[in-house]
C-alpha cells in the first residue's frame, strides 16, 4: 500500500491510537492517586521543594556548603517556578508534580507533531506519543515527581519539534529554557544549528543560535553572581569528581531502552537493512580517507572505553573514553548523511530524516553517559526513551511510504498496539500507601513537639512540615563529599555541627541508618533512641532509594568530670 494509498484509505493505525490514549488514561489514573500525597513518593522529591522554599523566601541557591544547605547539582529552572508560585499559595508536592506531569504530558504532544510534521498519519503519530507515556516505569515513574526531568523533556522536545518545522526563534528559547532546566540540554544546539546551516541557510541558523544563546549566556551571568558566585562549581566541578560505572554506559542503558520499546528499536533496525539493500549505503570512493580517519580516531577511542567498561571511575578520568565513544558515533553518522546526500544516491532520505537521526543519537548518548553517572537513575532515560519512540514510528512511516504488502500496514499497526500494551503498569502499585497518610502526619506532630532544632538528611521536608528549619539534604552531601572534588571541604560544617549537637534530633533512615553520617561523628556525638514510625513499610518511598524515616538519633550527654 502506498502513502497515498493509505491516506485515501482508513488510519490502519486507529487501534494502535486508541491504545496510546489507554495509555495516556492510565498514566492520568495513576497520577491521579499521587499529586495531592504529601510525603515523599521518591526521596529527593522533599529536597526540590527545600529548594523552592528558599525561592520563596528571598535566598539565594547557590552558596557555599553549610550544615543548613547545599544545593543539588541541577539548573534552578524548576526551583525558580515553583518558589515564585510557592509566593502566591504555597511550596507544595501538588505543585511540583503537577508541573512534572504537564512537561511530560508536552513531551508525548511533541512525539505527535514530529510525526505529523513528518507526514505521518494520526494514528501513528498518536501511537508515537503513546509508546514515550509507556515508558512511564521504565523512567522511574518521573513523569509526575517533584523532580526537574518533566520540566526538561517537555521543553526539550518543543525545541526540537519547532527547529524542524521552521521555528527557529522559539526553539532557541525553549533549548535556552530547557538548559536551565537541566544543563545537558545545551548539547542540542549543535545539531540544530548545522542542520539549520546546511537545510534552511545561514540565515535561519543565526536566528536560532542568537534566541539560544543570548539568554544562556544572560542566564549564566545572572547565576554566577547569584550566592557565592559556585553556579558552575556545583554544575560542572563537583560532578567531574563523581565515579562513573562504565558497564551501565554500555551496554546497560542500550539494554534498558530496547527493553522498554523493543518494536522501536526493530523498525529502526528494519529501516536501516531495507536502505543497505537498496544500495542506499554504498561508500563512495572519495569519503575513504575521511572514513579511515574517523575510524583509527574512534578505535582509540574504543580502546580507552573499554578500559573502564564494568569498573567505576571518576568522571573526569572517563572524559577521553566519552569523547572517544562520541567520534566513533559521529563519524559514523557524518559519513552515513554525506552518502545518503549524494547526488543519485537510492531513496535519499528527507530531511528530517537526518534530522531526527542527528537528535536521536544524541539523546541516546546522553542518556547514556547520565544513566553512567554514579548515582544516576532511570530517569535519565526520558530524552534516549522519547527519541526511541518517535525514530521508530517514524521508522514506520517511512517504510510504509516506500511500498510494500498491502497486508504490511495492519500488521505494522497490531504491533504498535501490542507494544503499547506489552509496558503497562498497576497504579496500586505507584500510588501511596493507605497507612502513609497516618504514618507521616503522626511523625510531623512529633517533629513539631521537639523543643530544639530537627534535621531528617534524607527526608529535610519533614521539618519543614514541623515549623522547622530543614537542614541539607543527604544526597547533596554526597555530592560535594569526593575526594579531589571542588567542595570536599564542605563536609566539615557538618561534622562541626554534629560534634556541637546542632540537632536535638536526627531522623535515621531505615535504608542504611548508620553508615551514612558514622564517618562524620554520627555515632561518636548521637546516640540511637526510640524509633519514630511504626513498623513496616508506612513512609517508604515508592520509587528510588527507599529511604525511610525511621530512628531518632538524640545527643549523646557527656558525664560532668567534676562528678
């Protein structure tokens, strides 16, 4: 059936549509149950709105580390519009996860107008935004956390959707308002701005690269002069310090993504053997040398990578295997778009074609090098596992476009509605507790009868729910806590503030309740004491590090040595 064919004819992806909106209607079922909880369903989530709350009140983010307060190592766009909305009602878990959910639920819309910019139907355009909402466990269940990835991928993927379709100013300010979001949105600009150079002219690659990065650069000097001027340490320097798993590089996170839509990554597959036997990928002669090249640079690569492949090193170390890894890449998409752009070249791909392939890798390679950060979870994934979705409708489409079976088209569409329906979830599963509710106000009350200071590391919201100050969170500590790093001096404030009893109660958690501060005087100035919630798994949290609250730690009280 050709693409004219199908288009007179019935949307042959209408039961694929109507399971990506049973999809969509599952993910607004679950979220549903979780907005309105207010505890913590993932346990950074009360660490965002500690950030927040600072918004609200005037304070600035970026400061040198404290017992009070160190900042996650992410942009503050997030922390930024809930702390201005936080003035009008309120810093609330509604809030956050509300604005996840419309940023995610934005991304699924920009996954249907890539295809149908691409001149795909709407089912499969619909399907396309279903498959990225069906990856809602595979990412960890961020699409409706106080987290920041919503945000991002929401406004990430507008900015690539409006660069394709002839949008060059809006999407240089969504990219400048996704890097504040989440810093490593800023690596799209590149292949916007050459494939913008090479398809629309100089002219339009000028316009998007002044809406992209006059306001990024303004954005920049605004935070480095924001606290203590440490807008960069935090983002760049601390991080260069942290351990990267080279085995969750690869083949971890190929693994994890093909899992999650293994009918992407097949048609994407499918799509690139038909055009190898078209012809489509003859070398010509006169790229040899620019091929071989390319590859003796990502053979060097390669080997370094697979140097510390399945052992954990700091990121910095790990840089040259990165930039390796992303030659061989690029080399290989350079030289697949110079052939495939050829004069007489079989079935020369459209545009948006090299476009989508050129965002594509790189969401996938990001995801990939994040997913490979010590500590980085599976939302990391969204931008690789919403690329996914959208090459491999497209995939699809094209396919179809290209002839073949009449009977190719129905089954090209039960396996998108088999593929939507092989990766859903049960909300009982994502949605709190009935006892954690009862659990976490209980706590509150106890926490506000406390006559001193209350810190919880791993859950600082629980304070401020009790009329207290927060105290940092746990991970923060974490962050800035390497050897060699940027700020691994900043520990010492909290060591000087357990030695000093700061705290007339410290929150343990149940995940690990005395390894975490032991090394920094915990043990040798607290001592264990009654435990603050009851038994079982009341006030886990339901995705994540399952960080309960758990075990008063109360100040040791020292014998008087003129007794």
């Amino acid at each position: 059936m050709s693409g004219a064919a199908e288009e007179r004819g019935l949307d042959p992806d209408l039961l694929a549509a109507v399971a990506a909106l049973g999809v969509l209607g599952l993910l607004l079922f679950t979220a549903a149950q979780r907005v309105a909880h207010p505890f913590d369903l993932e346990w950074m989530e009360g660490g965002m709105l500690v950030h927040a709350e600072r918004v609200r009140r005037g304070l600035p983010l970026y400061v040198a580390p404290s017992a009070d307060f160190v900042p996650f190592i992410y942009p503050p766009l997030t922390h930024w519009l809930l702390g201005l909305w936080g003035k009008l009602a309120g810093v609330d878990y509604l809030w956050g996860r509300l604005l996840s959910l419309l940023g995610s639920l934005a991304a699924a819309g920009a996954a249907v107008a890539a295809l149908r910019q691409e001149g795909a139907r709407w089912g499969l355009a619909l399907a396309a935004g279903g498959l990225f909402l069906s990856t809602y466990e595979d990412v960890g269940t961020f699409f409706d956390l106080v987290r920041t990835d919503g945000l991002f991928i929401g406004l990430l993927s507008w900015a690539l959707v409006r660069a394709r379709s002839g949008g060059p100013v809006s999407a240089g300010l969504l990219l400048a308002a996704a890097f504040m979001a989440k810093h490593n949105g800023a690596a799209f600009g590149l292949p916007i701005l050459v494939w913008l150079w090479l398809e629309r002219g100089r002219a339009e690659a000028q316009r998007f690269a002044a809406a992209s990065v006059l306001p990024a650069l303004l954005f920049l000097g605004l935070m480095m002069a924001e606290g203590d001027g440490l807008f960069l340490t935090y983002l760049l320097a601390v991080p260069a310090a942290h351990p990267i798993v080279g085995d969750r590089v690869f083949p971890g996170t190929f693994v994890e993504l093909l899992s999650a839509l293994p009918l992407s990554g097949g048609l994407l597959l499918a799509a690139v053997a038909l055009r190898a036997r078209a012809g489509g990928w003859a070398r010509p002669a006169d790229l040899r040398p620019w091929g071989a090249a390319l590859l003796g640079i990502g053979a060097l690569g390669a080997v370094v990578g697979v140097k510390t492949m399945g052992i954990q090193t700091p990121l910095g170390a790990a840089l040259p295997a990165v930039a390796g890894g992303g030659v061989v890449l690029a080399g290989l998409v350079v030289l697949a778009l110079l052939n495939l752009s050829r004069a007489g070249a079989p079935r020369a791909p459209a545009a948006g074609d090299r476009y989508w392939l050129w965002a594509g890798a790189l969401a996938v390679a990001l995801s990939a090098l994040m997913r490979g950060h010590h500590g980085g979870f599976l939302n990391v994934l969204m931008p690789g596992m919403w690329a996914l979705a959208v090459g491999g409708a497209l995939a699809l489409h094209r396919m179809r476009a290209a002839g073949g079976p009449r009977w190719a088209p129905l089954v090209g569409a039960l396996a998108l509605a088999g593929q939507l329906g092989a990766d859903l979830w049960d909300p009982a599963d994502k949605a709190p507790r009935p006892e954690d509710r009862a659990a976490g106000e209980a706590l509150v009350a106890r926490l506000k009868a406390e006559p001193g200071a209350v810190w919880a590391p791993a859950s600082p919201w629980l304070a401020v729910q009790a009329g207290k100050e927060p105290g940092t969170h746990l991970i923060a500590l974490w962050d800035v806590n390497h050897k060699g790093g940027a700020l691994a001096s900043g520990i010492k404030p909290v060591k000087e503030a357990l030695a000093a009893h700061r705290w007339a109660l410290i929150v343990g958690h149940e995940t690990r309740p005395d390894q975490d501060l032991g090394g920094w005087g915990l043990q040798a100035h607290y001592r264990k004491a009654e435990d603050l919630t009851p038994p079982g798994p009341a006030l886990t949290p339901r995705v994540g590090w399952r960080a309960r609250p758990r075990r008063a730690w109360r100040p040791k009280v020292e014998a008087n040595p003129g007794e």
